[in-house]
C-alpha cells in the first residue's frame, strides 16, 4: 500500500509538471471577466397536464400527446470570475424552439380524426448561471451549471384572435413570459488562443404557458410547462 501511494504521488507531481509546462492560456484564470459567445442544439418539449373533467358526448379525446422538435441557439458569454473554480454566468441567447401536439379524437359513430399543432417560440433568454469548476488537469476540466432563467416569447402567440378562426387555423396560444431552472454540467478544453466548452443542460419551466380560450385544442389541457435540453459549444476569449 505504501508503495502505491508513493508512485500515485510521483505519479501526480510528474503530471502537475508536464501541465504546468504544457499549459495553453496558462493565465486564463486570472482575468475577473470572459467573453465569447454560444451555438447550440436544442430538443424543445412540454410537461403536459391533461384536463380530466375534458369530454362531451359529440367527440372524445382518445390520444394527447407531445412530439419534441429541434431547435439551435445563439448567445453571448458574459462570465466574471469569482475565483477560478467559481463564476457567474450571464447568457443571453436567442432561442429557436418548437413543438407538435397531436390530437386524436373519437366521434361517433366510429371515426376518428387527427390534429397537430405546432408551437413554435423564438425565445429571447436571459439565463443567469453559478459555473462551479474542477482544478484544471493540463488543458482541460470539468464543471457543473445552475440557476435561472427568465425568457421573452419574440413571437408570441398571445395576440392571435382564435375564436372565429376555423379549426384547421386555430392555434394553441402560450404566454410571450416563461421563467424557470436550468441545471447541466460540461469540459472546458483550453486551446491555445481560446477556451473551447462543450455542455449538456436541462431547462425546466415554472410557468404554466398555456392561454386557456376554452376552444376545441385547448380545453384539454390543464398545464403546459417548458422541458428543453441543450447540447452548447461556447468559446470564451
């Protein structure tokens, strides 16, 4: 046991050493602010709260569900340095999102018929995020990211008049404000003029989206609450 211990140690200063002699953007660390931007693919979904009490006696809803859509994001990386382990991170990023919620309902006498509704958000997002970070090993370490965020639908549906539209135009509405958590974790990998990010994280919406208009595509629902994951790459100067 003793003798690993040594060689684990030896092992540990003989790569602190190499790293130390390696090291790209050996000063990146001690900087109090970053700045760079984000590209990124998302899988946009809903947590779908059925109405129980839904049904009339002309049709009745056999089948509701969503269908996750991809999407891509663009942002800006404001980051200050709390110390080199811990950050504050400021993210605003335009997010191009959407969603299909299919309909299949039974109507006497036995047929039944299939809708689908897109929704479609451009979200602009201000996530505020705690970075917490490994100790680099050579050029490369690891995190996880938290905290909030709040976002502004830039197409919002909230306008739209649905009551005299026919069923075929009709629209399920959201509200154009949603806020929620994110949560994730990723690798930075320090290159040798700019540090390269890859990070997976899960946004998960607070707020209930849906506009209830009592209509034929909303009546069922009794909540609508944003799911997102994101795969980003960020580069930080």
């Amino acid at each position: 046991m003793k003798k690993l211990i040594i060689i684990c140690l030896l092992f540990v200063i003989a790569t602190n050493g190499y790293s130390q002699q390696m090291k790209n953007l050996y000063d990146f660390d001690e900087a109090r602010m970053h700045f760079g931007f984000v590209l990124g693919y998302n899988k946009a979904d809903f947590y779908l709260d059925k109405n129980a009490e839904y049904g009339t006696s002309i049709d009745t809803l056999m089948v509701m569900e969503v269908e996750p859509k991809s999407g891509f994001n663009l942002g800006i990386v404001s980051s200050l340095n709390l110390t080199p382990n811990l950050k504050i991170r400021l993210v605003p990023s335009l997010s191009f999102q959407e969603r299909v919620l299919e309909y299949t309902y039974f109507k006497q006498p036995d047929t039944s018929e299939f809708w689908k509704k897109p929704v479609q958000p451009v979200f602009l997002d201000f996530p505020l995020l705690v970075k917490f970070r490994t100790n680099r090993i050579n050029n490369f370490a690891a995190y996880v990211i938290g905290g909030g965020r709040f976002g502004l639908d830039m197409s919002s549906s909230e306008d739209v008049k649905n009551s005299s539209a026919s069923l075929e135009d009709q629209i399920v509405k959201t509200s154009r404000a949603d806020y929620g958590l994110e949560i994730g974790g990723g690798i930075d990998f320090f290159l040798e003029y700019f540090k390269f990010g890859i990070e997976l994280k899960l946004g998960l919406g607070l707020k209930n989206m849906l506009i209830q208009e009592n209509l034929k595509f909303s009546s069922p629902i009794e909540s609508l609450r944003s799911k997102v994951w994101s795969l980003s790459f960020t580069f930080e100067g």
